[in-house]
C-alpha cells in the first residue's frame, strides 16, 4: 500500500519539476519574443491578422515548450484521477506559461511579479467566461442539460428498464449486446453529443446484467460517435468541417469545390473508418487486450463498475421507484427528437444557402441541393431545439400514459439536467484550456516540424499525426479549424513542387482527411476533450477510467491506420487497397494479443474454488 501511495506522489513532483524548469525557459524567452513582435510590426496590421501572427510567433518562441500545458493537464489527470482540478490547475500554468514569455512590463521586481500574478488569475477565470459566453458553447452546454433531463425523464416513465427487460430475453450473452450497443451507436450517427447521452444509458441495464464493464460500453458508445459523426454527410460535423476547408482553399487561392473535397476525403479517413472495424472484430473474436481486458474480467464476476468508483449516476437516480411502462413511451420521444433534427437540418440549411447564394432561389430538390443545405445548416441549435421538443413529447406521453404526474415528471426532468452539471463544469474548464493551449502556438511548432523537406509521401502520415498529438489537447473542432486551413496550403505546394506525383487529387484529398481523422483521435480518447467526457458520462464510469482502457485501442487504431492507410495513400495507392490489409492487422492483433474474458473468468472462479 505504501508504495502504491508513493508512485503518484513521485509522479507529481517529477511533474512539478518539470513545469518550473518549463517556466523558467519561458521567462528566459521573453527577450526573443519581444524582438520578434517588433520586428513583425504587429501594431500595423489589423486585429485579427496581428493575433494570429502572434501566435505564431510564441509557438516559435517556445518550441517544444508550448507542449508543455496539454501534457502536463493529461498527466495530471491520470495521475490525480481527479479532471476538474487536473484541468483548472493547468488553465492557470497555461496562463502563468503566456505571461512569462510576455516578460514582466514593470522596473520594479516586486511590483512585476505581483502583477504576473495577479494577470495570471484574471487571464484565468476571463477565458472561462468567454467560453461560457460564446454562442456556441452555450449553445452545446445547454443542450447536455436538456438531453440529461430527457434520458431522466424517460427513466422516470420506466420505457427504458422495460426495453433492457426486452433485449434481455432476445440477448443472451455479451457479444450480442456489444453489436446491439454498435448498432444502436450506429442509428444515431448525426450528433456525437447526442450519441454519447442516449446510446449508453438506454445500453447500461443490459450491459450491466450480462456482465458487460461500464469502461467497455463507454468504448463501444464513444467509438460510434466522434469516427461516425465526422464523415456522415448527415451529422453536426459537416458544417463545421466544409467551412474549415472553404477557408483553407481561400488561404491557397484554389477554387475548388469544399464539399466535394469533405465527400471525396471520407474514404481516406482511415482512422474513423477503422475505429469502427476494430469494435466489430473485437466483438465478434470476443478478445480484449491491456486494462479494458481487466475491466471486462472484473464486469463477467459481477462488478460491472470500478470499486472504489464515485460514479453516481443523477440521471437513473430519477428513475428509482418508476414503474414498468410501454416501450414506445422511451423510444417515441427519441425517433422524434431524430426526425425533427434531419428536418431542422434541411429547412434551416437551406435557408441559409439561400442567404449566402450557394443555392439560388426556387432550385428545385435535388441530392446536390440537399448536401449543400446539410452543410449550411445550424446544426448544433437545431439538435437543441429537437431535444426540446423531444423533452415535452416526452413529458406529455409519460403523464397520459400514467407513468407520473405531470410534477414528478417535471422534477425528474430537472434531476436528470442537474446531474450533467459537474459534466458541464468539466467541458467548460476544457475547452477554456483548449484556448490556452492554441494561443501558446504549439499548433505552428507542430506545423515547422512537417515541412523540413521531408519526402511528399510522408506529408499526410505526419500530417495525421501532428493531428493526432494537437487534437490530444484541444480537441477536434479546435485542431480542424486550425489545421486544415493551414495543411491545405501544404499540399498545393507540395503538388506544385512535385512533378512526378501521380495523382494530386488523392494527395489534397487524403491531407485532408488525415486533419479530419487525426482530429478526431484526440476527441477519442483524451481525458480532457469532449467526446471522451459525454461517453463516460453517458455510460456510467468514470472518465479516467474511460480514457485509460480506451487509449490502447486508439494508439493500436492509430498505429495501424498510418501503416496500411495513409503511407499507402501518400504514394498513390487507392483506398480500396488498404482496408483488407488494416483488417488483416486487426484480425493479427487480436489473436497475438487478446483474450477472451469469459475463459478467464471462467478459470480464475475455478481455481478459487
């Protein structure tokens, strides 16, 4: 016990070394950046080009240390167990990093590093608010509360223990339920928020009584959202990864076709195609390898959860004592809340198009229509206003069946959102630091490090990774808005300066699909994005754990993607020619290393005996 107590101390003050000597090199660098900003000329360029350029300028200033902050809020997380502090105490050295380089503006020592100080708290808590403050983000927090009060809401009616009663007798064993969870994962593929939060507590009671771990089916929920979301022409993403690529071709001065781009990429987004593959063959094989094995061994004797975990799920908590209802009362609500969405994603999208002239007025309904009004479309707020109307179908369909009364439902709905608050205060502090972390410019160090004359066919597998390390931290929107603009450049340049490259189509596409995929990695299986959250949330286990038993998969999935995938594609091979080979590594990893829990189980309850 002493020395199971003594590792995340030692761990801690390795890491606390580490973040001063990173501080003081910061502090050392300020003089460079001082001379770079004035021989830049910032205070001659408008607002928005000077902030960009200064970013730039401290990711060159800081190098390697503007990597400093992701890793340092990730190792913390996993050493700690602990995200909130883990996050909030990296926000602030992401600051305390800003400043140091920045130097001190007073003469005066003391008067300097009190104000250091003092700007570090300020510069803290001012970037909370403005991520509270933005519409979007709002917008996104918003509707985690409305969906935690309609999955609470639909617990209370008790629609959800009478459909786990019902795929209990048509499911006997695991591997039945792992493909039920991918398929459900699969149905709701347009919104990877909305995934996370229905799929798994509609899959927990079934999951828990065949002996499922709640770490394996936050796996399967978070691998059917993010991978699945990003290339579905019909999803929350499309918008936002067609407008990151419409600013890349302007940056390139290309006139190309954005969405044409995004259509022809998804066969090269072997990271998200194959995230998928992976589940289907681990569940059929019924292997595990690494912690997941471990939890799912732990899951067959009877302890679905991690003890000692301080999981309490708020949500089921407002459904204790319900009784049994139809199940049409649970499933209705969300076939709804799924038509209004595809609806609201087509009349608000082509409105919009109408705005900015990409459709012309009275064009009649054609697919080429309705994908350029899928990619103008609002997505975000109209999922939110779908799980509105979902919320009061539901409260309607519960009290007239006489699942409630119209109180308790309303004080369910309330329970369910509340108890997504800590979920809430976690996304906020992460994406806050994701801003710290961009403003650092460890994306434009990362950048420097592709085109120092590598070979052509290298530039998506580096591409891809670069992405894969900077959507780590900040997440995926974040690295897609970043990167893309700036990797489309890349490639043109690259095609321009290489005569003998086969096809230059395939090249653009697959970079950019490798900035789509590779962003997604980090949303994944990092403990401090999004994604990675919502799925432990939605499932029931703890995020760390979560992220734990899920990052050996992600890096196997990485691994192999980069090998069969984009390296191949980089000098010219077709897509069609990877996959067979990425299933063949699968199939290899599985059999070299995997095991079947069940056997183990089996084993270990003998030998006890």
């Amino acid at each position: 016990m002493k020395k199971k107590r003594r590792a995340p101390v030692l761990a801690l003050g390795i890491l606390a070394v580490i973040l001063v000597i990173g501080l003081c090199m910061a502090f050392a660098k300020a003089g460079d950046l001082s001379a770079a900003r004035l021989q830049a000329g910032l205070g001659d360029m408008d607002p928005e080009a000077a902030a960009r350029l200064d970013t730039e300028l401290i990711g060159h200033t800081l190098g390697l240390l503007s990597l400093l902050v992701p890793t340092a809020a990730v190792a913390l997380a996993f050493i700690t167990r602990e995200v909130v502090s883990s996050l909030f105490a990296s926000l602030i050295y992401g600051h305390l990093m800003l400043g140091a380089v920045a130097g001190f503006s007073s003469e005066s020592v003391s008067s300097g590093v009190g104000a250091y100080l003092v700007g570090t708290l300020d510069g803290s808590l001012r970037s909370l608010i403005a991520t509270v403050c933005d519409p979007e983000s709002a917008a996104v927090i918003i509707l985690c509360l409305v969906l935690g009060g309609l999955i609470a809401l639909i617990n209370q009616t008790g629609a959800f223990r009478t459909l786990a009663v019902g795929i209990i007798q048509r499911i006997k064993s695991p591997k039945h339920a792992y493909l039920m969870a991918e398929f459900l994962g699969l149905a709701v593929f347009f919104d990877d928020y909305a995934n996370s939060l229905i799929v798994g507590p509609v899959m927990r009671p079934v999951t828990d009584r065949l002996g499922i771990s709640r770490e394996k089916l936050a796996y399967i929920v978070d691998s059917t959202a993010a991978p699945v979301s990003s290339i579905a022409i019909i999803s929350s993403w499309v918008a936002t990864e067609v407008a990151a690529i419409k600013t890349g071709l302007a940056v390139a001065g290309a006139e190309e076709s954005a969405y044409n781009i995004f259509l022809s990429s998804i066969p090269y987004n072997f990271y998200n195609i194959l995230a998928l593959v992976f589940i289907f063959i681990g569940s059929l094989m019924m292997r595990e390898y690494g912690p997941m094995l471990r939890a799912e061994v732990r899951a067959r004797r009877g302890q679905p959860l991690r003890p000692g975990s301080a999981w309490r799920d708020e949500m089921a908590a407002a459904g204790e004592g319900a009784k049994d209802a139809r199940t049409w009362v649970g499933v209705l609500p969300i076939a709804l809340l799924c038509a209004f969405a595809f609806a609201g994603f087509y009349l608000n999208g082509y409105q919009n198009a109408l705005l900015e002239g990409a459709i012309p007025s009275g064009a009649a309904f054609t697919l080429q229509t309705l994908l350029v009004a899928l990619g103008s479309a609002d997505t975000i707020f109209i999922i939110l206003e779908a799980s509105l109307i979902a919320s009061v179908l539901a409260l309607l369909f519960g009290r007239f069946s006489g699942s409630f009364r119209f109180t308790n439902g309303l004080l369910a709905w309330q329970q369910g959102a509340s108890g997504l608050l800590p979920t809430v205060m976690i996304l906020v502090i992460a994406w806050s630091l994701s801003g710290v972390i961009t403003q650092m410019g460890a994306v434009y160090y990362l950048v420097d490090i592709i085109t120092l004359g590598v070979p052509y066919w290298l530039v998506p597998s580096l591409v891809f990774l670069t992405c894969c390390l900077i959507s780590f931290g900040i997440g995926s929107y974040g690295c897609m808005a970043i990167m893309v603009p700036m990797v489309i450049p890349i490639a043109y340049g690259v095609i321009a300066n290489t005569p003998a490259m086969g096809d230059a189509w395939q090249f653009l596409v697959t970079c950019v699909a490798c900035v789509l995929s590779g962003s997604v990695f980090g949303d994944h299986c990092s403990p401090i994005t999004d994604t990675t959250i919502l799925s432990s949330m939605g499932a029931g286990c703890d995020n760390i754990d979560h992220a734990k038993t899920q990052l050996p998969y992600a890096i196997t999935i990485a691994l192999i993607a980069t090998v069969s995938g984009t390296l191949l594609a980089g000098l010219g091979v077709r897509f069609w020619f990877s996959y067979p080979i990425a299933i063949l590594l699968i199939i290899a990893v599985f059999l070299l290393v995997g095991k079947n829990p069940d056997k183990i189980a089996k084993s270990q309850n003998i030998f006890k005996q």
